[in-house]
C-alpha cells in the first residue's frame, strides 16, 4: 500500500486565505480493500485535490483580524472545489467534481 497526501496554505491578505490539497492512495492486491463480505477486492487506486478560498473575521474585540489565540465570536466563509479519480481492482473507474460553500460562525 503506498499513500501520500500534500497541503499548502497561502495568506493572501489580513481575513482571506486559500488552501490546495492532493492525495494519492495505490492498493495492492495482497492489502485490498474490501466492500461489505464481498471477498472481491474493490479499491485500487485514488486521486484527490481540492482547492479553496476562505474569509475569517473575529466579530468581537478591537482588532477584527484572525487571532488564532481566540477563536471566538468569529465568522468563517468560504468555497471549495473538489475533483477525485477511484479505480477498482477489475479495472472500473470513475471521477467526480464538485463546488462547496460554506459559512459558520462561532460562539
């Protein structure tokens, strides 16, 4: 089994930031991945990256920049984009994108 996964964070100004992430994961067939009972192994191999913008204001207090000593009163939004690949061990494979947005806020 061989697997590795990479992140980078870039600061673009004082409340916006951006995240890219990839992964791989390639499984043998000796360390298959199952799905239920089925003795068929199922997962070979997957590719994943995803990449977002991000804004973060504390709500509270006289300095509303990020404080990552206070995370409190704060407001998060953001979007993402997803694309992953799978292949099975027969062969099969697919791809998937998709776009997320997000907004939280905390207490």
């Amino acid at each position: 089994m061989f697997g590795c996964f990479g992140a980078y964070q870039h600061d673009w100004a004082t409340h916006w930031r951006s995240t890219a992430v990839y992964s791989h994961l390639e499984v043998d067939e000796g360390d298959a991945v199952f799905e239920g009972a089925s003795p068929v192994p199922v997962y070979r191999r997957g590719n994943y990256f995803a990449v977002n913008l991000m804004y973060h204001m504390n709500l509270c207090g006289p300095n509303p920049a990020p404080n990552k000593d206070n995370t409190e009163h704060a407001i998060f939004a953001g979007i993402e984009y997803l694309y992953g690949q799978r292949e099975s061990m027969k062969g099969a494979w697919g791809n998937d994108q998709r776009v997320m947005l997000m907004v939280t806020a905390t207490k």
